[in-house]
C-alpha cells in the first residue's frame, strides 16, 4: 500500500518479528545479493574430494569407460571435422539439443529426409526481412 514489499519470514525471530518490510530498491539489494558472478563454480569441493587433494584419487572412482554419455545414455560428446581434422567437445549443437529435448529434427529434410547442413548465419535485420519478403513470410510473428 505504501510502494514498500513485506517479506514474510517462515520462522519468527526471537524477538517475535514476522515480517519485515523493503523499498523497492532495498529488496533488489537483497536479491541481487543472492545473484552468484558470471561463471563462476556454484559447486565447490573440500577435504578428500578437493581437485588437488592428495587422497582424491584413491577416493573418487574412475569414470566409465564410456564417459562421452550421460546417465540417461545420450552422447555428451560432439565430434566435428574442421579442416580435416576432428575436434572433440562436450558442446552439444542446438540441433542435438533440440532433437533430446523436443524430439524435432531440424536437420532432416522435410522433402528427402536427407541431412541438411548449415551454410549461413545470418544476423542483419535487412537481410532477414529481404528473405523473408522472398519466401513470402512476414518479418513479424502472427
Ligand atoms: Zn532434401
């Protein structure tokens, strides 16, 4: 009612407050708080299990001899070929994840059921819209 936010606490506190209130700006304080550095680990280690630890590796077991799968058995590898040359990552493309995620294969194509390729990415509005126009689409969605 006066632009303040009540935050009601699940456990009193001793001196039997309830709620306590925030301005606007006080309670983005407090959240923002909460807010962990871009990239920074949200998992940490200690004792035995450290990475450096000098017992970790009699502690932590081996990976399986298969470690480019998850435990649902999805590949957790992606393997591509630049230049003749295979470059192994734990990247997945988009078009795996989507694939996983909602069964869609956007890679096959709806005419042959071939496998299509990527030749482009394009990233100008201009661009976009003039091909669009093409394929008689509208630039915006309905
Ligand atoms: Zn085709």
């Amino acid at each position: 009612m006066d632009g303040r936010y009540a935050f009601e606490l699940k456990t009193p506190w001793p001196d039997g407050t309830r709620v306590i209130f925030f301005s606007g700006e006080e309670l983005v304080a407090r959240l923002s708080a909460l807010v962990p550095p871009p990239r920074m680990h949200l998992v940490h280690y200690f004792g035995v299990l450290a990475p450096n630890a000098r017992l970790r590796k009699q502690v932590v077991p081996e990976p399986p001899e298969d470690a480019d799968q998850d435990p649902c058995g999805h590949s957790v590898a992606y393997a591509e070929t630049r230049n003749g040359r295979t470059i192994r990552r734990r990247w997945v493309p988009w078009a795996q994840l989507l694939l996983r995620v909602f069964a869609v294969d956007v890679m096959a194509c709806p005419r042959c059921d071939s496998r299509m390729q990527r030749i482009a990415v394009i990233q100008q509005p201009r661009v976009i819209a003039a091909m669009l126009d093409c394929l008689s689409r509208k630039e915006q969605p309905p």
